[in-house]
C-alpha cells in the first residue's frame, strides 16, 4: 500500500528582517529579506564549515537584487550557492540534505533550481544522483520548475523517470511527475513539443489516474485541463473512456470529479460533448426569460444585480448556469469573463435566479468607464444579453 509522506507546508506568511510577518497581499519576492539569506547561509555553513557566506552574499548582493522579480531571485540564490559549495555534486549534495529540513514552501524552490544547473551542466555525469535529489528535495520545496529545463534537454529520458515516480511511496514525488510535466504549467517554462503533442504524457497521467491522494489526483486533473486547451479532442475521448470503465467503489466519486476538473475549460466553452459526458440537459430546450438588471448604470465599487427565470417546456433536469461579463478594454473592444453560478438539477419548469456581482479593480484586472455587458449562458449557450454603463 503507498504510503503518505509529510504534507508540503504552505507558504503564506513568512518572517521579514524586522522579525514581523509579510501578509499573503505583499509580493513574495519580499520573502527574501536580508535575515532569509542570513538564515539560508548560517544554515548551510553549519552543515560545511568550508561554506564562504561572506562570498555567498556577495554573489546575491552584486545581482542588481532589489530590481529582480520573484523568480529571479530564485535563480540569483542557487546560482550562488552553485558557485560556493563543493564543485563535486555528491559533496555538495551531501552539504545540503541537513539543510533541507530548515526551509520549506514556495520560496525553497532555489534547492531544486541548484539541482537543475547542476545536472543541466553535466547531464551524463550528474544523472543519477540529479535525479535522486530531485524527489528527495520536492517533499520540502516542488522541484516542478526544475524538472522542465531536463525535459526539454532529453525528453525521453526525463519523461521515463517521471514515469518511475507514478509508484513511489510519497505522494509528493507522485505529484511531481504529473506537474512537473504539465504542457502549461503557470509561471514555468514552457514545454511547445509537450503542447504539441502530449501523447507522452499519456502514460503519466494514465498511472495515476486513481491515485490516493487529492493532491495528486488534483495534478492530473490540472494537466488534462491544459492539453484540452490545444487537443479537446484527446481529453474528450479520455473523459468518455475513464467514465465508462469501471474503477473500484472507493474511488469512482473522486475519479468522476477528477474528469470533470480536467474537463472544466471545455465544460466552460460550452463543449456540447462534454455537456453530454456530464448529464446536462440539451441547451436547446432551456429558454432564459424576464432578465433584468436593477440598473443600468453602476459606479467602481458597486455591484450589479441581476435577475432571470430558466424556463423549460418539461422539466429543466440538469443545467450548468453561467454567466459573462464584457468589460470595456482600454482600446474601446470589449472582452467576456465567464463565471460560473452553479449547478442545478431541477425536476419543475421554471426556477429563478438573482445574482450580484461586484465590480472592483485587481491586481489581474483594471475597470475602464463605458459600454458593457452582462450575458447569461446555460449549459454553455448563450441565451440573452443585456448592456450597460460603468462609471468610474
């Protein structure tokens, strides 16, 4: 039976160099106070007296470092340690496996990017133990970016061991072998063969289709979403085939949840297969009717309230309800944002909806005044449209 290793701490809060905490709303590149890299270097030099923190701090400090972004700082921190510990990859692993236990979450993931130089430079020569480190340093800190520079350097033998990983004991180095080759892995580096054509990833996804864990079933569910951003047609025929076989009793609610996340950009662009993978009713038997909004005008803050009744000659039976927003784009065009209501299966004919939704600047989203739109969709058609005014 697999067994489960130690969950991977989240990293949401961390200390800063006055020993107060950075909240989840400050970037986390601010992670890497001066006291972190301290930290970092008092570590690793307690783990090998020979370690040279002055000129470890040197290398980070001389990096332009306050101008780079997160992940630069990333690179910056393991391309100093690649160049202050043991230039034998054995010694400096050896310096770094005490070191491990100390950090944890997001912002560890410099120790993999040390791994990725490492065996990146030497690839023949530092394969087996680069490999090895790989699972053991992704239970503390994901070696999910660090893997994707090995995949695209020899995706056969990459890939091969990613398929080893599938029946490991720990569920994060199962994890590992479907994010890590993820065709569109967010903030990663991109993989166009894998996007191209995931027929190698197949196997991957294939073993661990009913693995115990959430976590890793999540993965796999993640991945199948972005191949179906390129090949619907591939996920499609996955969704129908994993559906009708027959998996274990304990697993055939989490199994049919996972095809359903993996199929949920499909199931957003109103994928008439996937509706009917799913049970949705024919969207042409469902009628919108009395929508509304309670204004027509709204200002930046307020939210817009809306109102419809889904209507059906017979029952309306199962429907997934959205709706999308067009918002004003700086050049003039309008651009739609589908969110999801829910989803209902209804034995009457008719049953109304009210809904708000508010309207707020983000950090992934800038309001512009003028024309907008708000229409309803169900069962992924669009059914009616309604314009309105957004002031500033």
């Amino acid at each position: 039976m697999l067994q489960s290793c130690p969950p991977l701490p989240v990293c949401g809060e961390f200390p800063s160099s006055q020993g107060a905490t950075i909240d989840r709303n400050t970037p986390l590149k601010y992670g890497y106070t001066d006291a972190y890299i301290a930290r970092i270097a008092a570590s690793v030099n307690r783990s090998w007296p020979g370690f040279d923190r002055a000129a470890f701090t040197a290398l980070i400090l001389a990096s332009n470092w306050d101008e780079l972004e997160l992940k630069d700082r990333m690179r910056c921190i393991s391309r100093a340690l690649d160049e202050t510990l043991p230039s034998d990859f054995s010694e400096a692993l050896a310096t770094l496996d005490p070191v491990l236990h100390e950090f944890s979450g997001f912002l560890a993931m410099f120790f993999p990017h040390f791994l990725e130089r490492r065996i990146a430079r030497d690839f023949e020569a530092n394969w087996e133990l680069g490999v090895l480190a790989l699972a053991r340093f992704t239970v503390h800190s994901s070696s999910e970016f660090a893997v994707r520079p090995l995949i695209l350097q020899n995706p056969a033998r990459m890939l091969g061991q990613m398929l080893d990983w599938t029946s490991s004991d720990c569920e994060h180095v199962r994890r590992l072998a479907s994010e890590g080759s993820r065709p569109r892995l967010p903030w990663a580096m991109a993989l166009p063969a894998l996007k191209h054509d995931p027929t190698p990833l197949l196997p991957i996804l294939e073993a661990l289709r009913d693995d115990p864990s959430e976590y890793v079933r999540r993965s796999v569910a993640n991945s199948w979403n972005d191949i179906s951003k390129d090949h619907p047609g591939i996920v499609l025929e996955m969704a129908e085939r994993w559906l009708e076989e027959t998996p274990s009793i304990s697993s055939t609610g989490d199994r049919r949840r996972l095809v359903k996340h993996a199929c949920r950009t499909l199931l957003k662009a109103g994928s008439p297969l996937a509706m009917v993978l799913f049970g949705f009713r024919d969207p042409k038997a469902l009628h919108a009717e009395a929508f509304r909004l309670e204004r027509p005008t709204i200002r930046l803050g307020d939210s817009l309230e809306f109102t419809f009744r889904i209507a059906s000659k017979s029952s309306i039976g199962r429907v997934r309800i959205e709706y999308a927003v067009f918002y004003q784009k700086a050049n003039g065009s309008m651009s739609p944002k589908v969110f999801k209501i829910s989803e209902l299966d209804c034995v009457g004919k008719q049953r109304t909806v009210t809904r708000r939704h508010k309207f707020r600047d983000l950090s992934t989203r800038k309001h512009h005044a003028g024309p907008h739109a708000i229409e309803l969709r169900l069962n992924g058609v669009p059914k009616a449209k309604l314009g309105f005014e957004l002031r500033l």
